[in-house]
C-alpha cells in the first residue's frame, strides 16, 4: 500500500545500516561512491587511503541504504593512527543491520580471513567478491567463490566490479532483504551525513595519495583554517600537516608546483560535487609527531 505520496508505506519500505568492510586495497570506497552514485569517499591505489568513517546514502522506490565505509583493518604495521583506524571498523560492527564483506576476486589473503574474524556473529553479512573485471579467465572465479564460501557462513556472495558497475543492483537487491521494515532515515536526496567541510579535506588529502610516492602520503593531515559561503562560491583555506621538514619539501615540490597541481585538482573535485566555485589557499606546515598522540589525532577528527 502507497502512502498519498505516492511512496511506500512504511511497512513495505526499508531501511537500515550497511557496514562496508575489508583488507586495504579491495575497493570498499569505490564500491561506495558506485553504489550511491556519487564521489563521497576518496579513493586511490595506495592503501589504507579512507582514515574516517563516512556515511553514504542511496534511497530508491523501496529502500534506502546507509552504508558506513571503513578504513582498512591494519594488521601489519602499528602506530597510534592505526589503532584509531582499527577501532573505527569495530565500532562500525557494532551497530549495523547488515555487513558487506569486500574481497579481491583475484585473490584471498591472511588479511582477508583477519577481516572475517571480527565480523558479527548476530549480523548478516554479504560478500561483494569485488574486481570480476580483473580475472582473466572467468572459469577460475567457480574455485574463487568455493573458497570464499568456505570462509564465513555469508547471506549471498555476489561478484561485482565497483569499477565498471557490474551486478551492483544484484548486491543491492540482496542486501535489501536484510534490511528492516522502516521510514527513511535521511531525505532522499541526501547523498552522506558529512558536511562540505571534511569533505574539502579528504579531496586534499586524496589528491595527495594520488600524487605522491609511499611515504608522504601516510604522514600527511588536512586541516581545514576556515570555510566561507558567499552565495555560491566557497571560500576555503586549508592547512596540510607533514610529520618533517624533508616531507614539507617533498610536498610542495619545485617552486611550490606539486602542491599548486593538488590544490587545483582538489578544488575541481569540490566544485563539482558543490555545485558552486570554490576559492582554495592550501598551506604545509611541520607538526611532528600528530599521528602519535591522542590530543593531535582528535584535533583531526579521528
């Protein structure tokens, strides 16, 4: 039964929580942004690119998705920051209505079976067996997908590639029946729970991983000095923190030209997710030691 709206009553409508979880590197935000069918989450090749938990949200005829990207579950290395981003999966676990467990068609990995150790044993999980374009030869992915039954007691395993928008209305239509009977949560035209302010920096801070060598990336933060609205221009100053002086150098490259191309890809990101211009001063500046204690990683939402 409709409601005079036109949109389903509450009791054929549903709605709920998705926690998008994996190793570094399988394309979780990826498959968000193609999921919701906006850029919401950044996204590169480097791992361990998403330090937040970001919400996303995607609302059709008959349900509406709050899907809740993670970081990547660190196994290997130790730090402070880490520690953080590992606590942010397990606290993402903790109250959601269903999982989608995100692994690599091409491979099944220690981190992968690391990851299904924390799932929930009360929480549904789905597998987005992510990458199916990558495989080469399609009669290796029956084995794949054996091996990964193998490994946790799953609602559905659906092959995908968030790249390329395979089968994701499959993974969706999957995941709706596990939501529960209820009323949105947003508006429908919402697209995430984030405001524009973080998003400025985490299209910085991607832009930077896009760019830069191994080290860098991970020792950089955005700060976002100020944001201003005028009609429909943005105003940002924006502060970019490296660990060390060497990191500054590397960063701002010759003449100040390598921040100059991350600051103008970043603000052509802005502009089109906004819908407005945007006027972008970016700094660097040394803060050593901000991902090694509590106070720093808090001051940077984390």
């Amino acid at each position: 039964m409709a409601a005079a709206d036109g949109r389903p009553a509450a009791a054929d409508f549903r709605c709920g929580h998705v926690a998008i979880v994996g190793r570094p590197s399988v394309g979780k935000s990826t498959l968000m942004n193609a999921l919701i069918g906006a850029k919401i989450s950044i996204t590169s090749k480097k791992p361990q690119t998403t330090r937040h938990r970001i919400v996303g949200i995607a609302t059709d005829a008959a349900a509406q998705f709050v899907f809740v990207d993670t970081p990547g579950f660190q196994t290997r290395h130790r730090s402070r920051l880490n520690e953080h981003l590992n606590r942010a999966v397990r606290d993402s676990l903790a109250d959601v209505d269903a999982v989608v467990l995100v692994l690599d068609a091409t491979r099944i990995t220690e981190a992968d079976r690391a990851v299904v150790r924390l799932l929930p044993a009360r929480v549904p999980v789905v597998a987005a067996v992510n990458k199916v374009d990558l495989v080469a030869d399609k009669a290796t992915l029956l084995p794949r997908l054996s091996e990964i039954a193998a490994l946790h007691p799953f609602a559905a395993i659906v092959p995908v590639s968030a790249d390329r928008g395979t089968q994701l209305a499959e993974l969706k239509a999957e995941l709706a029946k596990l939501l529960p009977a209820s009323a949105p949560l947003y508006p429908e035209d919402d697209l995430t729970d984030r405001d524009e302010r973080f998003l400025a920096a985490e299209f910085i801070r991607e832009k930077i991983f896009r760019m830069l060598g191994d080290e860098v990336p991970y020792a950089t933060t955005v700060g976002i000095e100020q944001f201003a609205v005028e009609g429909s221009l943005r105003r940002i100053h924006a502060t970019v923190y490296v660990d060390k002086p060497g990191q500054r150098a590397i960063l701002l490259g010759e003449g100040g030209a390598r921040m100059k191309a991350i600051a103008t890809q970043a603000r052509a990101e802005m502009e089109r997710l906004f819908g407005g211009k945007v006027y972008l001063e970016v700094w660097v500046r040394v803060k050593r030691g901000w991902a090694d204690t509590d106070a720093s990683l808090a001051r940077f939402g984390y």
